[in-house]
C-alpha cells in the first residue's frame, strides 16, 4: 500500500484531479492503489523519478484494453494512466511523418489522418479504445501486416522517460535511419517494463484508391485444399494486403458463412484491385465459393474483425471467462494450428474462435467457457504451437487464471541478455513489475 | 603437416588461433598480407590487424572469440569490407574474423518465403539463386554485386528500392549470434516473427558488429512484382523537382524508388562510363520507378507524368523500352564512382532530411561548398530524405583533405539541424563518431552504451565504432585529418 507520504509528495507537483484513490479491484489486475494521469512528459518524469527513488512500483495504462496481457501483481503502488497525454505534436503531411503523444486513440488519429488522405499503417483490434502508445508498447498488429508490415516497421521514432526520469530519444523523425543502436526497437513490445514511452513518431501510408476484400470460403473444410490454393495465391503475382484464414465460428460471425474463409484484401488504384479480383476468381478451387465486397461491406467485416476478441476495459462482466491467445510460427504452420485447435471445442467444451495469416505465420485464438476448461484448453493451445515449432502467449486472461496459466511460456536460451537489458534500466523493478517473460 | 601449411610465427596467439581453424591456410599474420586489411570502403583512417582469420564454420567462430575473449584479444568481423563508413577498420590491432569462408545459402523455402544463409553469401547472389523461380531479396545497396548479407545485417544496409520495400532490418526474419563470450544464441527461430522477449533481432541488426558476430541469417525473399516502369524526368529548377517528389507522394503513390541527382552529379555520370545524354544546364533530373500489379502502372505513371508537369518540368518521359530503363538506372548506379572523371578525389556523405526541406538543405550546401571552396554534387534518394552529398577534392593539394572533411561534417550538420540525421545507411563506423553528438545528447548516447555493456562488457569486439569517446574524441579527430592530408 502506497504511503500516505508519498501521496502528499504527489500533491505538490499534481493537481487534484490528476490523483485519485483507486479502492475498485479489476477482474484483470495491472491496476495501483492511486490513479496517477500526467498531462505532460515533465510530469511523467516527476513521478517515475519519485516512484524509482522512493522504491514505488508503477503500472502504465493507456485506453486499458490489455489489462489482461501479462501481469502477476493485482495493484502495484502506482497506476500511471496516460489518457490525458493526448494529441498530436508534428504532422508534415509532405514528409508523411507524424508524431503524437502516447495516450492518443487509434481510431483519433487515423480519422485525423483520413483528412490528409494518409494513415498508420497498422490495424490493431479495438481501434476506439486501443492508444498508440500501448499498441507500439504490446506490438499489436492485425491481418494487414501482411501487406504493410508490423510496428517495427511503422515506427521511426520514439521519446520514452526512463525509470529515473531521463528523456531518451531514440530513431529520429526520418524514414531512414542507422545513426547508433536502433533502440526503437528495444521499447516495441517490451510491455513498458524499459520505459515509458512518451512520443511515437510514425511513418504513414497514403490511403489506398480502391479497396475490396474477397472472401473464399470452403464449405468441405478441406485443409489440404485450401493450403494448396494459399500456396498458390502466395505464389502469384497479386499482393494481397491480407490472407487470412478464420475458423467456422469466426467466420460465421463475421460474415455469416459457416465454414473455413479466407480474408483476401486488395488495396491499390483500382485498375490494380479489379484485375486481383478477377485474377483470383479464375484460380478458384472447385470446392471453394467466393464473395466479392466493395469498400462499405469490407468496411463493415473489418469494423466487427477489429472487435471480436475480449479487451480488459472495465465494464459489464462477461458471463464466460475468455482467454485470447497469439500464436506465433512459420507462415503456412497457421494452418495447422487453427485446424488442431478446432479440436479443442469438444475436448474442453469450449467455444472457439481463431484466425491465422498464412503470410505472416500469427495466429490469435479466443476461448470462451467455464474458467476451469478455458485455462486447460489455453494450455493445450500452447502445446499446439510448440508443436508446431512455435510459442504461444496469453494476450488475455482474468487476474486470477494468469497464476496458473503461463503467460509466456518457456524463457529462451538467451534470456539473460534480456535481463541484463532490464537490469540496466529498470535495475529498481519500477515499471510493470513482472509484467512480461521471465517475471521481467 | 605439409611444409605450406605451418604457420611461421613465434606468436602463440597466432599459432593458437591458427590451429582453431586449421593450419596456415586459414590464417593471415605476415605484415605484408595484413596490409590488404588495414582498411574498408573508408580509406581515410587505416590500422593494422594482429591477424587474419577464416573460420568456415559457426563452431570455429565460437572457439576464436572464446580464444580471443579469454586471453584479452580484441577482435572484429569483416565481410567483403565494401562498408563506408570504417566499421571493419582493425583501430586496435584486432583479429578480423573474415565471414568471407561462410558462403554457403543454406536453405531456400519459397512457400514460407524466406532463405537461410550465411554471412559471407553475396548479397545479389541471392537473388540470382531465386529469380529464377520468381522471387528475389529487396535489399540492394549500390555495392550488392559484391557486399555479404552478413556486412548487410551489421550495416543495416540500404539502396535505391528501400522507399517501398524498406532496408535490411525490415528483411530480417532470424539470427544465429556469436555472443562476446562465445556462447551461441539463436533469435527468431525458423524467422518465426515477433518472439516473446525484447527485439534483439531489431537492436542487433544494424549495431555495426559491436554486440554479436552473426553466423546464420534467415532473411525474408519476396515475389517478383509483376510489372514495372520507369520514369525520368528533367527539371530546370531545383525547388520544382524537390516539389515534384513531395506531390507524387502526396498524390498517394509509392514509387519502388524515387532518386534525384543535382547539376553537379549529373555532369560527373554524364563524363563517366555510363552517359545517358541528360542536358547540362538542368538543376534536377528525377528519377521514378513504380512497380506492383501490371494493370495498374499506367495509371500511376499518367498521375506522374500529370504530377510533373504541373511543376515546370523541362521534358519527362517513361522508358520506352526495358534497355533503355537500365541504361537510366546503370547511369544512377553508378553514381559514386562517377565522380572520379570530374575530381581526383571524392568524399561521400549519407545524411537524412525531412524530404520537404530539401531547397532549403541544398542551398545551405550550396553555401558550404562555395565557403571550402570544394565543389559538392548531390545524389539523393529522394523518396525517402536520404542525401548523399559528394564533396570533390584533391588529396595532392595540401590542406583539401582536410577541407573536404570539415565540409562532409558540415553538410551533416545542416541535415541534422533541419530534424534529420546524419546516417540513412552507411552507418556510424569511425566516420561520424563526432557527429553522434549532432542528434544525441550525451545521456542518449550512455543509453546505447548502456546497451553495448549488457552484449559486450569487456568491449572486446570492435571497440571504438559507433559513439564518441568523451576523453579521445578531440585526438581522434585530428589524428584523422593528419591521416587525411599525409
């Protein structure tokens, strides 16, 4: 329990409505006893320099849909909630850069952006609620990255304030960099357990002239089929900007048709899109039906896609207890992977939704049922990846179930470079304690 | 053993390390043959090595390090030594691990698109190995007939196509490493993307050989586009061109690449080997290829064509035919080189600006030149904000040397103060060590440090690259202009 002290301490350099006593426990954890909401980096730094000399622990939140990725602690001293460091600071449209602040919603800066003809590059799940900041921070991505690549290819530069409080730059503002270590690439995905970061400057895409998503369907569910028609896909000359394969259940909720479907989608001048449209229909597999959805359609499979697995915000219960799972292996091994985990539904009498990149190789898995069957079937998930020469992690789990279920599975062999990593900037533990691989 | 294949040293170093990789053949150590590798693609600054070794394994890479790492040996990796900016330079008298005996490609799976190789497979090799079949690996920096993909890895090498296709770390799917100690480390497994843990793929790739040695590479191989085109287009003012590359990209198009070449440059490739007949008295030529789906380049072509006109272009057509598309590149290519026809020296420049503020970095170049009284072409890819200011002198003049320096700082300086940096691709090495400071303050400079030290914390493996020492930096510095001007 934070002390009283430091909780005066705070007083002198915030407001106070900028501190707020946090008595709510949340069914997934990561939460702190005081509510911390800087508005500028200064006052981010004031209190992780306090925090880290005072020997305070300190949980970061942006929107709070990840509450329940990673974390072994329920409240550490400190909840740093970055949803009033918010807006954008630069935005060269000629230079295609922008640069914002962390705590800035997905879907704000991309309808920001839309103005200006251009986006980020990136297709995270729940775009209102999600931040950049903890999508760059969880290296969120989604079936797009296929055609336009992950955070790490996105970001070019980053202001993250360390645990004592320094400002460390890193990348640049230019879409081409290789002055000193790429340290951007350190704070993508560490979970905030390095820094927390600060500024995020992107590189951005023009929106496409044309979209269209193409879905393929196989109603006989043959595997072998639809491998070999992926094969054949990737080994063409279209550019699918997604090839994303999603189970029965997914697919039937989606979009209504209950059977393997794989998501195609084509972004480029239109001359482009109508010629892969045409391309594609004339290589379907005799087994397969296609469906072909202008712009407002697709919008509409790719507005529910984004939402359909669970998120930690706060809000009514749910009646199951959910688990969402990504699956990391060699591109076409997704394949097997939603196939073997279809298994899953009768064994443990859950209900499953999964999808998978064939381009990409990440797979996400959502479990929903009984708390005891979801946290046996989680485990069997991550067998099934290590099978398949894999790992998975547990992106989504109660507080509670995350002491039994792993989060991230087995350290590697050059874990100690990890910690070493961590001990050289977090040697006190202040950020997201235990939070990511290894109890880092 | 046969006579050939004894080592003639008393050193027991040598005699040691000569038996970690079997005999003499595989070991340099006589003065005369170390010569050779005093230096790599920058040639200001030159050091001896103690020795020269070419392990053909990882195994053998392991034990040399571990050798070297146990008896206080510095050491460092060398590729094909094509590096610009002194990555590979042996600054104390290091053992160079030559990757050039580990050339093998190891595994190619076009289903799962990538291919396994080692560090000293040639770049274009690549490439060649799979296009047969379609594919072909993006990275292609100017050197890529020659350079390895383990130099490539170190560099985070660059080239012409990285505006659509990005650079090498984009590529990068896995990494067998050789830690300092000697341990062997494998990140991203199988090029399985995103691994659990820190990015380390990310933070080695890039880090100019100073935190592992690499021994086995998964890249990722792309599909061939299915078309391409090419388009040139001639401006008489500078500002025209510069705002002609802003409205293409504003325009929603991503060119494959997009280069431009200054008044300068364009008479330095016109008097070398690969002349295309560009006018002499134009202040830009542009250069713009567009590649993906056949059926919808010539819309984007038409838009470009549109795009130029509307800002004063001269005269802008696209290739007429595929011949006539590689003369123009053949022409760019080479761009480097070219200068030798018209200075007897040239010294090369790799800095980053925001690509709006180019009128504005060219004529604070402009002004650097006519100040040192140097003369300075600009090549440019344009797309992406890389520059690549070329400054003309004479190494026989004395004191030019020395100017031409001063003035390749100083072009550094300007990218730098206009928000940009003042490396895009050739890297750090010995070169900008200094110019660090331009964009990092000394705390961001002790966090990579800090970093390093984690890695390397003897800081045996290719000591001295990268950052600034606080204390030698002055002494440096004027050790390399005296090398400059001997």
């Amino acid at each position: 329990m934070i002390a009283a002290e430091s909780i005066s301490t705070l007083k002198t350099f915030f407001r106070e409505n900028q501190i707020v006593h946090n008595e709510a426990s949340s069914l997934f954890g990561n939460s702190g006893d005081v509510v911390v909401s800087p508005e500028t980096e200064e006052e981010i730094a004031a209190l992780l320099k306090h925090a880290d000399s005072n020997g305070l622990t300190i949980n970061i939140m942006g929107g709070g849909t990840k509450r329940g990725f990673g974390g072994l602690i329920e409240k550490t001293d400190i909840l740093l909630s970055l949803e009033k460091y918010t807006g954008i600071v630069e935005h060269t449209p000629g230079d295609m850069t922008l640069t914002v602040k962390a705590g800035t919603r997905f879907k704000d800066l991309q309808d920001y952006l839309a103005q200006h003809n251009q986006k980020i590059s990136l297709d995270p799940y729940w775009p209102e609620n999600a931040t950049i900041g903890g999508i760059i921070a969880a290296n969120e991505s989604g079936p797009k990255r296929l055609g336009y690549g992950s955070a790490r290819d996105a970001v070019i530069g980053l202001r993250t304030v360390y645990p004592d409080g320094k400002i460390i730059r890193s990348g640049g503002r230019v879409v081409k960099n290789v002055a000193g270590y790429d340290m951007n690439k350190l704070f993508i995905g560490a979970m905030g357990t390095l820094g927390v970061i600060s500024e995020i400057t992107l590189k951005l895409r023009p929106i496409p002239k044309c979209e269209s998503l193409v879905l393929i369907s196989f109603p006989k569910g043959n595997l072998a089929g639809i491998k070999a028609f992926a094969v054949k896909v990737l080994d063409s000359m279209i550019e699918p900007v997604s090839l994303e394969l999603l189970n029965p259940a997914l697919s039937d909720k989606l979009a209504g048709i209950n059977a393997y479907t794989l998501a195609m989608s084509f972004e480029d001048v239109e001359s482009s899109v109508r010629y892969q449209e045409e391309f594609v229909s004339n290589m379907l597999p005799d087994d397969a039906e296609l469906l072909i959805s202008p712009k407002e359609k697709a919008d509409l499979f790719w507005h529910r896609f984004y939402r359909h697995i669970p998120n930690g915000l706060d809000g009514e219960l749910p009646i199951q207890t959910e688990a969402s799972l990504k699956i990391g292996t060699v591109n076409l091994e997704a394949l097997s992977v939603l196939n073997e985990t279809e298994l899953l539904q009768d064994q443990f009498n859950v209900e499953i939704e999964s999808h998978g990149g064939l381009g990409h190789g990440l797979s996400q898995v959502t479990i929903r049922g009984a708390e005891s069957d979801v946290a046996n079937a989680a485990a069997q998930v991550r067998q099934i990846a290590e099978k398949a020469g894999g790992y998975a992690i547990v992106k989504h789990l109660p507080f509670e179930l995350r002491k039994k279920v792993e989060v991230w599975g087995n350290k590697p062999s050059y874990f100690f470079l990890l910690q070493g990593i961590k001990t050289k900037v977090d040697p006190n533990k202040t950020l997201n304690p235990n939070r990511f691989i290894g109890g880092i | 053993m046969k006579a050939k294949d004894r080592v003639k040293s008393k050193d027991k170093h040598i005699l040691n390390l000569a038996d970690i990789v079997g005999g003499a053949r595989s070991i340099l150590y006589l003065k005369e043959d170390l010569v050779a590798y005093d230096c790599d693609g920058f040639t200001i600054h030159k050091h001896l090595p103690k020795a020269v070794v070419f392990p053909k394994n990882t195994q053998e890479v392991a034990e040399i390090i571990k050798y070297c790492s146990e008896n206080n040996l510095p050491f460092l990796a060398r590729g094909a030594g094509t590096g610009l900016s002194g990555g590979a330079i042996p600054l104390n008298g290091e053992i160079i691990i030559s990757m050039v005996r580990m050339k093998k490609l190891i595994s190619v799976d076009l289903e799962n698109r990538r291919a396994v190789v080692e560090p000293g497979f040639v770049n274009l090799k690549l490439t060649n190995s799979i296009s047969d079949k379609g594919y072909y690996y993006a990275p292609d920096p100017s050197s890529q007939y020659c350079c390895t993909i383990g130099g490539n890895v170190a560099e985070n090498a660059g080239g012409a196509h990285c505006l659509k296709y990005g650079v090498t770390t984009n590529h990068i799917l896995g990494l067998e490493v050789v830690m300092p100690n000697g341990d062997i480390v494998e990140i991203g497994k199988d090029g399985i993307p995103d691994a659990p843990g820190y990015d380390l793929l990310g933070l080695i790739t890039g880090s100019e050989g100073t935190l592992g040695i690499v021994t086995k590479i998964t890249v990722r191989v792309l599909k061939n586009p299915e078309g391409k085109q090419t388009v040139l287009a001639y401006f008489d003012r500078v500002e025209d061109g510069s705002q002609a590359v802003s409205d293409i990209i504003s325009a929603g198009i991503v060119p494959a690449a997009l280069e431009m070449m200054d008044k300068t440059a364009i008479e330095g490739v016109e008097a070398a080997a690969f002349p295309v007949g560009h006018p002499k008295d134009i202040e830009a030529v542009l250069l713009i290829e567009v590649d993906g789906i056949a059926a919808g380049i010539q819309e984007q072509i038409d838009q470009i064509l549109e795009v130029c006109r509307k800002r004063n272009v001269r005269e802008v057509r696209a290739a007429g035919s595929e011949e006539e598309r590689a003369r123009w590149w053949a022409n760019r290519k080479t761009g480097f080189g070219a200068m030798g026809a018209i200075s007897p020296d040239y010294l090369v420049q790799d800095g980053v600006i925001p690509r709006s503020r180019l009128p504005e970095v060219l004529s604070r170049i402009n002004q650097i030149s006519s100040e040192s009284g140097l003369r300075i072409a600009n090549i440019f890819h344009a797309g992406d904000g890389n520059l690549h200011p070329l400054v003309l002198f004479d190494a026989r003049k004395p004191g030019e040397s020395e100017k031409a320096l001063e003035a390749g700082s100083q072009c550094l300086k300007v990218c730098a103060d206009v928000g940009g940096t003042i490396t895009g691709e050739h890297g750090v090495g010995i070169e900008k060590r200094e110019e660090m400071r331009f964009v990092f303050t000394e705390e961001e400079i002790a966090a990579q440090t800090d970093i390093r030290e984690v890695f390397n914390p003897h800081n045996l493996l290719n000591a001295g690259k990268l950052f600034p020492s606080p204390g030698r930096c002055a002494e440096v510095k004027k050790e390399m202009k005296a090398q400059a001007i001997s």
